[in-house]
C-alpha cells in the first residue's frame, strides 16, 4: 500500500530544544498526535483544542501528565503545514498571560523564519526544522523506530475506528457496552483523539462497531 501525502511539520528551534527536554513518554504522545495530523485528519478533544487567544489558525495539543499539563502551539494554514512554534508545561488550571504573549512573540518569529526558510536564507535554516514524513518527525522527537512505526499504525486505526463509530449509527453508550472500552475513551476515540489511546483499544471498538480487521506482514 502506497504512504499516504505527508503533511510537512515545521519546528521552530526554541520549540524544538523544549521538547527534547520531555520525558519520553511525553515526546512519544507528542508524535502520535503529530503523525495524526501528518496524516491530514482532525484531532479533537482531550488531545487539540482552538487557541483563538492566540491567533486564528492556532491550536494547543494538550498532554497530561503528573508533573503537569505539556502544551505545543502550532499554526495550520496553507504551505506552512503544521508549524509548531511554541511549547511549554502548564502547572495552572489557565493558560498564564506570559505564555499567551510569549505564543504570540513567538508565532511571529516563525512565520519570518519560515518565509527566510523559503527563499533559502541560510540562517532560517538553522532556525527551522521540517519533518516531511513520520520517521523525519520522530528523529526530531527522538523516538526510536519502533516507536515511529506504531505512530503509524495508530494514526491509521484511530482513522479507521473514527470513520467506523459514524457508519456504524450506534451511539456511544452502545459502542461502550460492546467493546467493554470505557465512556470517556469511546468519546474521546470519536474525536479523533490518540493520547493514552492503546491499539489494542481502537481494534477494540473497531469490533464494537461492526467492522474486522485483518493484518499482513510485508
């Protein structure tokens, strides 16, 4: 089966080196909800949310974790792809004013750099960094083969179990008592939501829903 059209992800440096300082599975959730989105499919809650505070066109991927709320801004609109200019760890219920600001500060830096990036500017280069495909994106992330292979196959299966809720018409409370797969991630499975999402939970409500799989090794 031909790789599907990879959108481009690009990094702001700042934001880069703030990722790289995440504990693995925090970069590791990270790249399920890039590859997601490299994939040219929605995300909704728990994992996106619309940061109009912002700018238009910006959202925050949200990754929970017991030392805190990990947030990535990125900006989706035309040939920029999903640029990813800012990220940080949030230890209040709201967004500080100072990461909003310093969003903006940033959102702007990256869309000079990446205009430079263009034109082939050489510093811009240093300052941006595009992940074209999956594998490109995890080195970014750090994460090892096998952990990029499996973004893979869980961009696809959330795809899959998506598309199958919605044909299925079954409701959600349903889907729950089929698949024995708790309300909130049945919820969140339809939004196109992967954080915390195991594989073996989509093929789960795959098979709620109506649908059977069938695997081949190339």
């Amino acid at each position: 089966m031909a790789e599907p059209p990879w959108l481009k992800v690009p990094i702001s440096d700042p934001a880069r080196k703030t990722t790289h300082h995440w504990a693995y599975r925090i970069r590791k959730d990270l790249g399920d909800v890039l590859t997601k989105l490299q994939k040219g499919e929605p995300v909704g809650m728990p994992d996106v949310r619309p940061m109009p505070s912002v700018a238009r066109g910006v959202s925050e991927i949200r990754i929970p974790a017991a030392s805190g709320s990990y947030r990535v801004f990125y900006y989706i609109e035309g040939s920029y792809g999903i640029g990813i200019f800012h990220a940080f760890v949030k230890k209040t219920q709201r967004t500080p004013k100072r990461e909003i600001l310093t969003a903006k500060k940033r959102l702007n830096s990256f869309l000079q750099e990446f205009g430079a990036f263009v034109t082939m500017s050489t510093p811009a280069k240093r300052k941006i960094h595009i992940a074209r495909t999956p594998e490109e994106l995890g080195n970014n992330l750090g994460l090892t083969q096998a952990d990029v292979a499996l973004m893979k196959h869980k961009a696809l299966l959330s795809s899959l179990a998506v598309k199958a809720i919605e044909d299925s018409g079954l409701a959600v409370n349903e889907i729950v008592k089929r698949s024995g797969v708790a309300r909130s991630k049945v919820s969140a499975v339809k939004n196109g939501a992967v954080v915390s999402i195991s594989c073996d939970l989509l093929i789960k409500i795959l098979t709620a829903a109506g649908k059977r799989l069938e695997f081949r090794a190339a």
